[in-house]
C-alpha cells in the first residue's frame, strides 16, 4: 500500500482533540531538542518530556491502533 494513502487515511480517524494533543506534543519536542542547548531555557526538562509523553499517546492510538471504520 502507498504510504501517504495509508496515513491519509489513518488521519480520517483523527479529532480535533487528536490533532490539538499531536500539535502540543510537537511542541514539547521542539523543547527537548532545544533544552539540549542549556542557555537558551531554564524550564526543567522532565515538565516537556511529561507533556510529549502524555499529549502523544492518545495521537499514536489513533494513527497505530484504532481500527478504521469502513
């Protein structure tokens, strides 16, 4: 199967909720990428790998687990 038929359709399954929780997941990934740097920020890192953790689970569900619905 074409892989951007397979994601597009996997995002199909996708909420606002979904999309909102991947974008904030994004985010603290950014965050860790740039906490790697220590003088650009000072926020303790473990509070974005919380958040990448917890905003990315509900988004991989979706994309990996769920089934699609015909």
């Amino acid at each position: 199967m074409n892989p951007i038929k397979f994601f597009n359709e996997r995002v199909k399954l996708f909420t606002i909720w979904d999309i909102k929780l991947a974008q904030t997941s994004a985010i603290a990934f950014m965050i860790i990428l740039i906490k790697l740097i220590p003088q650009i920020i000072s926020i303790s890192i473990g509070w974005f790998v919380g958040i990448c953790i917890l905003a990315g689970l509900r988004p991989m569900y979706a994309m990996f687990i769920k089934k699609a619905k015909n």
